[in-house]
C-alpha cells in the first residue's frame, strides 16, 4: 500500500525531463521582459515553435516572486529572472538552472533615492524602505560599500513593492531603494535625489531568461525555439523604423506607460538586441566576478539556505570558468544556443 | 441494527474520529515531501519534519546570528502587541458605538447610517490612504486592524442592544431609573458576553489586517517574517509559522471562551 500511494504521489509531483513536445514558460513585467508578449502576440513564439515541431506557451505571471517559484516546483520550464534571483530561488532549491538568454543589464533601471539629501553618504542613520533581500537590497549594499558603510550603518524596513510610491509619500520615510518605473516616480517627487543607481555597477544586475537544465538537454529544440523567436523580437524592436515603433508602442501600453515613458525605461536598460552583445558579456571573465559578489551577499543573508556553509556552496558556471563547488553546479551560463543564433544556425 | 442517523459515537471513538483526518493530512505530507526529496534533496517545498525541527531550533531557540535576538519570539511579541491593541481599541469603540446606537433612537438616527456605509469600505483597499495618514510605523497597523474590526464589532452589540427585551426597559423606567442608569446598570452588564462573543469573531479577520499590514511594511511580525523567507522560498519557517498562528489563535479564542463564562455566569446558563 504505501509502494502504491508512494508511487501516485511521485507521479503527480515529479515533472519528468523526457523528450516532450509541449513546454510553458513564464513572464514578469519588466522592461526587459515583456517583449515575450510582443512575441505570443505576434505569433514569432508559434512561428518558430512550428518550425520545430514543438508547443510553447507563454504565460504572463502578476507577481515576479511568484512566477519564480512556480518556475521552481517545476510548473514551467523556462522563467524571465535576475541572476541574483536564478541563484537564490531555483539554484538554491536544488533545481538545475541554465541562463538560456542574457537578455539585458539594468543600467539605472535600480536605484537609491534620498529626500531632501544629495548624496549617497548621507544615507548612514537612515531608514531605508525597500523590498528586503531583493536586487534593490544587494544594490543598496553595494552603494554603502561605495561609499565605505556597511548595512549596520542603516536600518532597513521591509516594504511591499506594491506600495512603494504610496508609503515614499509619507514624511517619516526619507530613504528607498527600488527599480523602475516605481525609481522614476520616486525620484521625480519634490526634494528627491537619485544619489545611487545600477548605471554604477554595470553588468552586475542580468536579466535573464531560465531555463531547467534538465529539460532543456532533453529538449534542445526548446532552446532553439526560444532563442530564435528571442532575437527575431530583438530584431523587431532594434531601429527607429516604423516597425519598431510600432512594436514598443504595444509594449509600452502592456507596462502601463506611453511610448516616451517605455523609452526612458529602455534608456536605463542595456538591452542586448544581437547574440554578440548577449556573448560578449556571457563569455566575459566579469560574469563570474559578478556571480561571486552576488553569492556572497547572498550568503551573507542566509539566502543561500542554513545548510550552506560558505557562499561557494552551490557551483555557477560561467564559459570563463566555475564559481564555487564544481561538484554542486546548479547555475548555468550558457552561450551555445545564443552562439548558434549568432552563427545563423537556428 | 439501528439506523445510521441513530448512531452516536462513544467519547472514545469520538476522539479517535476527531483525530483521524489530522493524522490522514500529516501521513500525506509525510508521503509527498518524502518523495520529493528522494528526488531532489535541495527541494524546499515539502521539507522534512527533521528540516522544519531545524528551523524552529534555528529561529526559536537560537540568537540569530545577525542581530543576536530570538527572532520567533520576537515576531509573535510585536504580533501580539499589534493585534492586541488593535482589537482592544476596536472593542471599545464598537462597544460604545453599538450601545448608544442600539439604544438611543436620536444618536442611531445620525450615526447609523453613516456607520452601515463605512462598515461596507474594504480596510484593505484604504490601506495606502491609512500609510499617509497614520505614517508607516506601528500607529497604521493597529489602525488598521482597529478600521477594519470595529464596525463588525458596533454593528453586532448595536443589533444586541435593540434585542434586549423592552420589558426591561418598561420596567427599569417604572422603577424610576433614568436614561444613564438604564444604560450602565440594564443594558451595559447584558451587552458584555455579547461584546466577548463579537471580538471572538472578529478575531479571524484580525489576524487578517495584521499579517497584511506586516507584509506591507515592517521590520518583525509573524506576517513580515512569512512574507520575507517567501522570497526564497523557506517552507521549513514558513509552515510552522502558519502553525504557531493558528495554536496562537486558537488558544485567544479558548482564553475569551473561559473569561467569558467565568466573568458571566448567568449569561451561559440555560445551555447558551
């Protein structure tokens, strides 16, 4: 009997990495993300899903955290994230995760403002609000180190993202870190100064998309699907042509923004519109530096888990080289299907 | 063979049953979360028992090594605190609302109707207008879960009051007792069982207001403790979190229970 009902329960909560040929993947609004919606809306998703003999769906999840554990319990195979959250969530869960595509770098989309103070220093004996463990609180970590504080120079108040712009309006806060467009609300209010932001630390916050390992050696054909419809969007949206404008204009309505709104947001994101630029940063020495610091932070904060006993516990792989334990690799840079798009292979 | 419908448990067999769908439900966790980590041994979703004894030792009964405190007991303080000052305001408010409404038609015709309309706004949808008013420190999360449980609370002693039987106003008055003596020594004694029964009530919305209050915007609290290991997904501290709040609430409501019927003897007799 328990054989029996062991092997039921195995069998509704294991998702299995054979050759399969219908796949889910996942999205967030983020600047750097929703073009996968131009591309379900246009049909590129499909288009190259066919060419494959393969189903793709795209589905759009309201809550980032949220679609990164349903990513994680196996409810989708492929999910849009930040490598600091790649490491912390799947990685650290023991899900075997490789960064199919290196889509952007926020270069001013985090930020830090003050009010009614001009300069990062001035931070030290204030209350920070911000969304505690995030990328807003590795960013603010790696400004107070700028400027020669450490965290215990703050007080940080865990604060819902939702109601960032809302509580920043009351007089007691006087500090936050966040990321657009909730960055540019805050810092366009009276008195406020933008005094740090991601443009500072580039190349260190990655968006990503994730894709399990396991399903993706099963299925390489995923990997091509996604990675050609991913720079056939990339091409659509490149350039000042009608098409273009066309194409941002529907995703600047999916934000919530106008087309200048979605541009300015564009502005402080070094999206990665050819495999080049994506492989350029992917093969750099720099990713790994990057992964090391994240992890450290991370482990700093008990992200990677209790049992972990130092921050090189789980292995990243990088093209350079491994961070960390070779034996545990549970993050994955790979660049051989943003190579093929590069090489016209797909 | 008596019919089914006739059939009454022993004392015995009726806890044995009371018993049986916990043990059915802990069997099938054990079950799942075994063969999920035979699988994957870093999952985090279904942890081992051993995994979540781990984290309560960890939070509870270890100083955190950050900042040294207890952290388990400090989030169920600054809980209770919370939530203890919130009902206890409610409760005061929603008594003397219901007791004067319910009882002087002058004061129900004014108040009454603005009262039903503001029981009917959603406290949480107010809660980024709670933020500028009240600052976002410990003044708008009792505020909170006070907006959001005194109109439960003055509604329900208001519909009370009007149910006590007007004989005994009749004859109060016949005795010659007057307006404010009606009020403190008739209805006031009568309305305190039924005061303890709506806080009772409204406790489980309490909790509500608290825990969204915490995962807004807040530094300890059993709520900003469950929202923030979410982030990573830390099951093994966030099931029994939702368990110590459940034991939390059930041993409030059995704690109102008994003060209820040792404070109010009379109320109770009769098989109420």
């Amino acid at each position: 009997m328990k054989r029996i009902s062991l092997f039921l329960l195995l069998l509704l909560l294991s998702t299995t990495a054979s050759a399969r040929d219908s796949f889910k993947i996942c999205w967030s609004i983020y600047v750097g993300w929703v073009p996968w919606a131009y591309g379900a809306d246009q049909g590129i998703v499909d288009k190259w899903a066919d060419k494959y003999d393969i189903d793709i769906e795209v589905v759009q999840i309201n809550d980032y955290i949220e679609s990164i554990n349903q990513y994680s319990m196996g409810e989708f195979d492929a999910c849009t994230m930040t490598n600091m959250d790649a490491l912390t969530i799947p990685a650290a869960g023991g899900v075997d995760s490789t960064a199919l595509i290196v889509g952007d770098f926020s270069n001013g989309n985090d930020g830090i403002v003050l009010k009614g103070k001009d300069s990062l220093a001035d931070i030290k004996g204030q209350t920070v609000n911000l969304v505690e463990l995030s990328v807003s609180h590795y960013l603010l970590a790696r400004g107070l180190e700028s400027v020669g504080l450490t965290e215990r120079d703050v007080e940080v108040v865990n604060t819902s993202d939702a109601d960032m712009v809302a509580v920043y309006a009351t007089p007691g806060v006087t500090a936050v870190a966040t990321w657009n467009p909730l960055l540019s609300e805050v810092a366009s209010m009276p008195d406020s100064h933008r005094v740090f932001d991601s443009s500072q630390i580039p190349g260190e916050v990655i968006d990503l998309l994730i894709i399990n390992t396991e399903t993706l050696a099963a299925n390489p054909a995923l990997g091509k699907a996604l990675t050609g419809a991913w720079y056939e969007i990339m091409a659509h949206m490149n350039g000042g042509d009608e098409r273009a404008t066309a194409a941002k204009t529907f995703l600047a309505e999916l934000s919530g923004t106008d087309l200048a709104g979605f541009e300015s947001q564009l502005a402080s994101t070094e999206m990665f519109y050819t495999p080049a630029e994506a492989l350029a940063l992917t093969n750099s020495e720099q990713v790994k530096e990057t992964m090391q610091t994240v992890a450290e932070f991370s482990h700093k904060h008990g992200l990677l888990g209790e049992g972990a006993p130092d921050a090189t516990f789980i292995g990243v792989e990088t093209p350079a080289s491994v961070y960390g334990d070779s034996n545990n690799i549970k993050l994955r840079f790979d660049p051989t299907y943003m190579q093929m798009a590069l090489d016209g292979e797909l | 063979m008596k019919r089914l419908i006739n059939q009454t448990p022993t004392p015995m067999l009726r806890v044995l049953l009371g018993l049986l769908p916990f043990v059915l439900l802990v069997l099938l966790y054990m079950f799942a979360s075994e063969a999920r980590l035979a699988e994957n041994p870093s999952d985090k979703l279904l942890p081992s028992f051993t995994q979540i004894g781990d984290a309560i030792q960890r939070m509870a009964l270890e100083p955190s090594k950050r900042s040294g405190d207890y952290l388990f007991w400090e989030d169920t303080l600054s809980s209770l605190t919370r939530l203890g000052m919130g009902v206890l305001i409610a409760s005061a408010i929603g008594l003397a609302l219901g007791l004067f409404t319910g009882a002087l038609p002058l004061v129900s015709a004014s108040a009454s109707p603005l009262l039903t309309v503001v029981s009917l706004i959603p406290p949480l949808a107010i809660l980024p207008v709670l933020f500028i008013v009240f600052g976002l420190g410990e003044l708008s999360k009792v505020a909170l879960i006070a907006i959001g449980i005194t109109p439960f609370i003055a509604r329900d002693i208001q519909r009370r009051t009007q149910e006590i039987p007007s004989e005994q106003l009749v004859k109060a008055q016949t005795l010659g007792a007057n307006t404010s003596q009606i009020v403190c020594r008739v209805l006031l004694p009568q309305l305190m069982p039924r005061l303890v029964d709506a806080v009772r009530l409204s406790l489980g919305a309490g909790w509500l207001f608290l825990i969204a209050a915490e995962a807004i915007a807040a530094t300890e609290g059993l709520g900003y403790r469950i929202f923030l290991v979410r982030r990573y997904m830390a099951m093994d501290v966030i099931l029994p979190y939702v368990a110590w709040i459940t034991l939390l609430a059930f041993v409030i409501d059995a704690l109102l229970a008994t003060l209820s019927r040792r404070l109010f003897p009379w109320h109770h007799q009769g098989g109420q």
